[in-house]
C-alpha cells in the first residue's frame, strides 16, 4: 500500500531544508543579541493548559484544536501555539525566583497543530518561532520586542511590511468594553452569524475579529476599545506611540485589531505583508501583551509580552519577492577512488582525514567508474576532487584537481595528518585558482 502524508502537512526535502536552517540561524543572530535564551517544551500538553491559557472562546480551542484521549484516560492536545506551554514551563520550573535573571527572555522554534483548512500559508502542521519576556511592565519591552520583529525581517530581506498596534486596556477596561459590545450588537443579535452570537455571550470582542460579512455591516459601526481605557492603559499606549515616533518606526494604531487569543491585555500588534503571494494583506507576526496569564496559570503576578511568526509564511514571502537565500557552503573534497579494494579503504580513510581536519569531505560508496563519481563530485557542487589510484598509492600521494577550471596538482599522503592542513589546502585551492587565473 501506497502512503501519503497527511492533508495539511509537508515533507520539508533538502532542496528546501537549507532555507528553513538559514531563516532559523538568522533568527538566532537577531535574538541573541537582544539576551533572548531558547526553551523547549513538548509538542502535546493537557487539554486543559490550553483552555486556560488561550481562552475556550477562541477559533483555537473552540474549532482548531487536535485533542484525544490517550490509553489512561487523559484529555490531550497537540499545541496550537506556544505561548501557554511556555507560560506553564515558566510556572512550573519556578523561573520567576530570586536566582533567575529579570526579565526573562525566552524563545521556541517547532512545529504547532491547528485543524483548519489548508491555504497558501496555513497548514494543519506549522512551524512558528515565538518569543515571551516574563516580569516587565514597561512599554519599553512592548516596543523593543515589536523592534527585534522589524529587525529579524529587514534582516532577512523582507519588504512591504506594516507595524498595526492597538490596546486593549486591562481587566477593568475590557470589562466595560465588553458590557457596550454587548449593548450594541444585542439589537442586531438574530443577524450576526452563528459564530459571532455565541461569542456576543461569551466574549463579544472576538465579533469584531469576524470574517463573515453578515457581520461587517455592524462591526464597522462598533464601539471602539480605545474609548473605554482607563488612565494607565492609555498612559502606557501613549508612551509605547511615543517611543516609537522617536525611533521614527512608521505605525498605524487600529482599534478594531483584538488578536484571536483571549490572554491579551494593553499592547496587541501584527506585523502586516500586502505582498500579492497572500492575495490581500495577511499578518505575518502578531503578539502583544498579556500581563494576567502567569498568575491564571497558578504563577505569580507577572507582566509579560511576546510574538509568533509563522516559517511557513516568512518563506512564501520571501520567494514572491524573489529573495534568494544563501545555499550552504559547497562540499570542500570529493574523493575520487580509481582501483581496487586497496584503493577504496585508503579513500575512506583520506575522507575520514579530510573531515576531522575540519573540511567537508564525502566518496563514492557504490564502486562505480570514475566517470560517475566525478558526475556526483558536480552535483553536490565540490569545490575540489582528490583523485587516488594505484599510482598514487604506491608512491604516497594524492591528485587535487580544483574544479572552477580544472588545473591539478600532488600533494603528500603523509600532510593529511599535519595540524594545519586544512590551512595548507585551502593555500593550495587558492594557488591552483591564481594559476587558472594567469593562464
């Protein structure tokens, strides 16, 4: 029987794994030098954690969610996003205590499970990398945070990018809020889709994150949070816009944005791509802060902000705009063998020699002529042959033929050994390239 991979996922093949590493590596750059440390958490959890932490009014939870019942009985479920198995590593592994530096700076790359549709950029299985900063309420850390975004993309080559902010003030504010929601969309209740009535009596905000067009109509027309923050929501709203306009970051405040998680409080941003690949403009990272979720999940009163991207997305962007992502570096040595059994151990030993002395070095393992080995040598893009035959074993030596012209030349079996040799061959590529060069 013939498999396939699951609806929704991918096979990520070497022709493509290179742009995943390199996206990933550059990620690290960016958030190494902002004093971000890497955390890893299991890819299922208790149903639970996620019902608390991103909210059972969510499409996450409410539609999106793989769970199951595993054989002892418990309810499981493959994470959809990250922030609530970091929250709880937070919490459970005390990172909050007197001998853990403050702020804490964590980030996560992995795969997440969401069952929905699949679409240009959304998968049942992606991958996201997320960032959280546990214990600082100050609207410096929302915009740095938002900054280390910008600057991972602009790094990365990005273009035709949009920073969106909003706030959606505290507890207190979002209570007021939602009780004028519920006053407005109320009268209108038998005319908003089946979604949006659930929500008007369980979370009415996520109305107005509607996609359904029955209930634009109202949406549009809708109370706006802005108008209902307390003074220190607004305060911190107007010093985060402060600090960006001093950096001269281009921003657009919108106060219909209210994100798709229910942990949000204040600060909520999406970084924006209306590049054609997406159709329309799509979000490409979003976060914000949630400075109520570490005490919900048993912690203690801790602010905290943090963003998702997706790979997948930062990848489709990318090719649209055409941005070419560096290859890895070719392979250093191919071993050519021209001989007998004799001659194909020495190659394996020259390649074992070759690789500890620091170089990338591989070999024909399937006995074949010399013809196809240097036909393998082209395809993995070796930057030089060593060619070992009878002759040269008898007299101790090895053939090194640099490949951009093809000019060839000896060395001593015996200088494998030396310490510096992978400084020797590299002087002796570059000999044979110069002598190319003046031919």
């Amino acid at each position: 029987m013939k498999h396939q991979k699951p609806k929704g996922t991918a096979d990520i093949l070497p022709s493509e794994s290179f742009k995943w590493q390199y996206i990933e590596n550059v990620s690290k750059e960016v958030l190494d030098t902002y004093g971000f440390h890497e955390v890893r958490t299991p890819m299922f959890e208790d149903y639970e954690l996620f019902q608390r932490g991103v909210g059972e009014t969510s499409d996450v939870v409410s539609k999106e969610m793989y769970d199951f019942y595993d054989k002892g009985d418990r309810h499981i479920a493959l994470r959809p996003e990250g922030t609530a198995s970091v929250v709880r590593a937070y919490v459970e592994n005390k990172l909050y205590g007197p001998e853990h530096n403050k702020p804490q700076k964590l980030y996560y790359i992995g795969p997440m499970f969401r069952y929905e549709n699949p679409q240009g950029g959304r998968m049942r299985q992606f991958h996201q990398l997320g960032v959280e900063v546990f214990g600082s309420a100050s609207p410096q850390t929302d915009v740095e945070v938002m900054l280390m975004a910008v600057e991972l993309f602009e790094k990365l080559g990005l273009q035709n990018l949009k920073l969106v902010i909003n706030s959606l003030g505290d507890v207190d504010s979002r209570k007021l809020y939602h009780q004028a929601l519920v006053d407005y969309f109320q009268p209108h209740a038998d005319q908003l889709s089946k979604d949006s009535q659930k929500r008007l009596e369980k979370n009415p905000l996520r109305i107005l994150d509607s996609k359904e067009k029955q209930d634009q109509q109202f949406v549009e027309g809708a109370p706006e949070i802005l108008d209902y923050l307390d003074e220190d929501s607004k305060d911190h709203l107007e010093a985060v816009c402060l600090l960006l306009d001093d950096l001269d970051i281009e921003y657009t405040v919108d106060p219909t944005m209210v994100r798709g998680l229910d942990y949000y409080t204040d600060t909520v941003f999406e970084i924006m791509s209306d590049d054609k690949v997406f159709g329309n403009i799509t979000t490409i990272c979003a976060g914000g802060r949630y400075d109520n979720l570490v005490s919900d999940m048993g912690g203690p009163e801790t602010p905290a902000f943090g963003f998702a991207l997706g790979l997948e997305r930062v990848l489709l962007t990318l090719e649209s705009l055409g941005v070419e992502l560096p290859r890895p570096q070719s392979l250093d040595v191919y071993v050519v063998g021209i001989g007998g059994e004799n001659v194909r151990q020495a190659a394996f030993k020259i390649v074992q020699q070759l690789r500890q002395a620091g170089l990338k070095a591989d070999k024909d393992y399937l006995d074949r002529k010399p013809k196809a080995q240097f036909k393998s040598a082209d395809r993995l893009n070796a930057r030089s042959v060593m060619i070992l035959g009878e002759e040269e074993l008898e007299e101790g030596s090895v053939s090194i033929k640099e490949m951009t012209q093809g000019r060839q030349d000896k060395i001593a079996l015996e200088d494998l050994e030396r310490a510096d040799f992978a400084h020797r061959f590299e002087d002796k590529l570059n000999q044979l390239t110069e002598e190319n060069g003046e031919d």
